[in-house]
C-alpha cells in the first residue's frame, strides 16, 4: 500500500492513538514497577506511525507523546530527569527524522505517479508472469479499455500474436529493449501496431511502454505501394524511351547511308546528337531513381575509379588516379558520381589530354581531387555548375553532387583558368587509409 493510501485509511487514528496509550501505559507499569530503561524504547512505535501517516502534523504527536513521558518519568523518578529529557528529545528527533522522510517520499511518489499518468506514451507494468499490474490512462485508451480494466489481463491477452508478446516479456526481463513491435487487440477488435520499449523493475516486474504507429505503419504502406507503383511505370516509361531512341537511332543510320546530300549529312549528325543527348538524360534519370536506396558503405575509391573508367570512352586523354588505400563511406553509386566527373573532364571540348585524381588525409577529413589540363570552367559558369538547370542534366554534375551529399560529401570547382579541378570534401568519420 503506498504512502497516500495509508493516509486515507480510516483506522489511521485509532493505530496511533491506541498504540499511543498502550506504550505510555506501559512505561507508566515499568515506573511504577521501578523499570526505567526498557520501555521508554516502545514510544518509538506511535511515534513512527504518526510521523509517517502524518508528516506535518506528526512532529506534534510526537512531542505530545514525550511530554507525556517526561511528566511520568519526572514524577516517579525526580533524580533522573537528564536522563528523561535526553529520552523526550531522542523521542522527538526521531519523529522529526521519519516525517522529514516521509514528506520526500510522498514528494517522490506524487511525481512519478504523475509521470506516470500523464505520460503520453502508454505504460504498463508487467509482473513474472506477464499479467498486467498497473498501467496509465494512456495505455488504456490505446488498447480501448477503461484505466482499471488492464489489471490482471496477460499481456498476451491482447497481443495479435501471443508468441511475440511473451517472447519480448521475456527478454526485457532480463535487461532493456530499447525498440520492439507488438500487435496488439483494441477492444474494439481491431488491430493497434504499437512500438515498445521494456526494461526490468526489479522484484519480478517489467516496465513496459506502448506508442501507438498504427498510422505511421499504414502511411508507410501506403507510401511503398505508391513507390512500387511509381517504378513500375516508371520502368515500363524507361523501356519504352529506351526503344523509341533506338529506332530513331536506327532510322538516322539508315538515312545517313542512303543521303549523299552535304547540308542532309549535317543535318542528320545534329538530329543524332539530339538523339545521343536524350539518351544520356534516360541513362541519368534510370540512375536517379535508384539513388539513396541502397545502404551507403566504406568503399575502395581507388576501385570506385577503376568501375567508373570501365564505363568511359576518353578517347586521347589519359586518366591517372592515385588514391590507393583510401576508403570513404558513401553511396553504392559512388562510382557512378565519379564516371560523370571523368567524363564531363574528357570531353573534347574541355581541350585536355590528362586527368590526375590525387587526395589529401588529416585529422579534419580528406579531399579527393580530380583535375584535368584542359580549357577549365568559365567564371560565369562556375555558380551553377552542380544545378539542375536545363542543359546541364546530360553532364551529370548535378547527379554526382546528389550522390555524394547523400553522405555529407561536399564537392566544388576550384579550377584556377588553366584547368577544372573538382574537390570533395569528405568529413573525418566519412574516411579512412586502413
């Protein structure tokens, strides 16, 4: 029984009055008896209870019940009245002591009683046998039931499925559970998707939290089907681009060995580059949608390179990377971020016969740098280069940018005119030299 309900008992009064008068009777035996030093010890008990039921109003009762003794103990034993008055205050100090003790405890207990209710998680409190004990409004109203109605249910009485309920019991009975999916039952017979924490109370309880992702559970299906949806018509649009540039691609080949026309020839050449640009874009735009869907891991950059050269046509320029034994965490399509920056160095418009790829490691992170010989960037250009303004989607600046923020990888151009010269910046605990 907690300390508010002793105080709202109502034979409270008749415990300490009684016990009260049967102590000081007794000593008042011992006296007259010609026994001083034993019984006074028995006063201890009305005034503890008094002090602990009521710790404002004890300190009174206490010093009642040692004055009491005092004016027995004076009156039949006038010579030992140190020893009396030490008695009477030991008497009164130790009321003051419980009360003081009691108003803390009652302090304590209405605040986490309050946290308790008040809590907007649900919260029950589970003994060995995985039977319900006590529990919150809010866990109640989560479950459709009344504060009281809980008490005395197994958990797994209103779990969807028993098996995982008794099984989650079970191990935040023997230490914490800090995330755990429980299906519970509302009243109604519907279903309420929970997230649970537990954690041991001790004496054979569990402490266990409930908040309610019934909704966030249904927006997450309802959000993947959309996605399922959305790339499904997105692959069957893909392929279907895919196709049509081939047979446009097709027919400008068949049309460039049958025309002997000048003017004709050039015309078909800049339709085909057209062709070729739209190409690139649905190349782009395939790995747009797969970016960020896959777990970013530590990856060898020097590999990285090695995957994006595979994938690239430089033609006279030569592509030289030094980064071996550096590792950076980072999305799977790293090397797809580094193929768009080799390949927009490559072009021969830039005018390069030469791209170095070097890095930079220290205690703040590291730089990895890719630097060509070429033309370099315009001023004017160098503001929106990593957006995504119409005309820049074929390059894949924008793309890479994208892929390497994904892990906080930030990338600029530093290029100072006679050449570009694109720096990543990398944070600490996003690279290591193993």
């Amino acid at each position: 029984m907690s300390v508010g309900e002793w105080r709202r008992s109502p034979i409270r009064p008749a415990i300490v009055a009684g016990s009260a008068v049967l102590t000081l009777l007794t000593n008042l035996a011992g006296l007259l008896a010609g026994v001083t030093v034993v019984f006074p010890h028995l006063l201890y008990v009305p005034i503890a209870l008094a002090c602990y039921w009521y710790p404002r109003r004890g300190i009174v009762i206490a010093i009642g019940i040692a004055a009491a003794y005092a004016v027995m103990a004076l009156a039949y034993t006038p010579t030992e009245w140190i020893s009396v008055l030490a008695r009477a205050i030991t008497l009164v100090t130790i009321g003051a002591l419980i009360a003081y003790l009691s108003r803390r405890l009652a302090a304590e207990e209405a605040r986490y009683r309050g946290l308790f209710d008040h809590s907007v998680a649900g919260i029950l409190v589970v003994d060995a046998d995985g039977v319900v004990r006590d529990t919150n409004p809010r866990a109640a109203a989560l479950t459709g039931r009344g504060t009281g109605e809980l008490a005395g249910t197994p958990l797994a009485a209103i779990s969807d499925d028993p098996g995982a309920a008794t099984e989650f019991l079970s191990a935040a009975a023997r230490g914490p559970v800090e995330r755990a999916e429980l299906d519970l039952i509302h009243a109604e017979r519907r279903p309420v998707h929970a997230l649970a924490s537990g954690a041991p109370l001790g004496n054979g309880l569990t402490l266990v939290t409930l908040a309610d992702v019934t909704e966030e559970r249904m927006a997450r299906a309802a959000l993947e089907a959309a996605n399922q949806t959305m790339s499904s018509v997105a692959m069957i649009l893909d392929r279907d681009l895919t196709g049509d540039v081939a047979a446009l691609d097709a027919i400008l080949e068949r049309g460039r060995e049958t025309v002997d026309d000048p003017e004709t020839l050039a015309l078909l050449h800049r339709i085909g580059e057209g062709v070729a640009a739209v190409a690139r874009r649905i190349e782009i735009s395939r790995q747009f949608r797969v970016l960020g869907t896959r777990p970013s891991a530590w990856q060898p950059v020097q590999a990285a390179i090695e995957e994006a050269g595979a994938r690239l046509d430089p033609g006279p320029v030569a592509v030289h990377p030094w980064t071996a034994r550096l590792e950076i965490y980072a999305d799977p399509a790293l090397p797809v971020a580094l193929y768009h920056l080799l390949h927009n160095a490559t072009r021969p418009e830039t005018g390069a016969t030469a791209v170095v790829i070097t890095y930079r490691y220290g205690p703040g992170g590291c730089q990895i740098i890719v630097e060509d010989n070429g033309h370099g960037i315009p001023t004017g250009e160098r503001g929106t280069l990593f957006l995504p303004a119409a005309g820049r989607y074929g390059r894949g600046l924008y793309l890479a940018r994208e892929i390497l923020g994904i892990t906080g990888i930030e990338i600029t151009e530093e290029g100072t005119g006679s050449g570009a010269r694109f720096v990543l910046s990398v944070p600490a605990e996003g690279c290591r030299v193993p």
